[in-house]
C-alpha cells in the first residue's frame, strides 16, 4: 500500500513539473534582464530613485509593453 501511495505521489508530482515546464517563466534564459535589474529587485526596490527609473526604461528591465484595450 506505501509503494502505491508514492508511485501516485509520484505520478502527481512528475504531471505538475510537465505542466509548469509549459509555462512562460520557462521559456526565459534569466530572471533578470541583468545584473542592474537583479540589484534593483533585490534590494532597491525599497528606494526608487529617477537614476533607476532611466536605467529600466533605457535597459528594458520590465518585457514588452502591452497596451490595455477596454472591451467594445
């Protein structure tokens, strides 16, 4: 009955990783844009300054843009 109960756990745990391996976090080399954006999410966050606004409009630390749309 144990041996049952961790090959099912098992087969949860290997369908979870299949499925998350599909999502868009995945298809990204890095977190970061880089090592700027890495210093800035970890601890400058906290104090924004103009200089660090620049750095992520010029570096493009935040992806693509999307315009919102409202519904017709």
């Amino acid at each position: 009955m144990k041996k049952l109960g961790l090959l099912l756990l098992l087969g949860l745990f290997l369908a979870g990783c299949g499925g998350a391996s599909k999502s868009e976090f995945w298809q990204h080399s890095t977190m970061y844009k880089n090592w700027d954006h890495m210093n800035f999410s970890m601890t400058g966050y906290k104090n924004p300054t103009a200089e660090t606004a620049n750095a992520s409009q010029s570096q493009g630390w935040w992806g693509e843009e999307i315009p919102y749309i409202p519904a017709q």
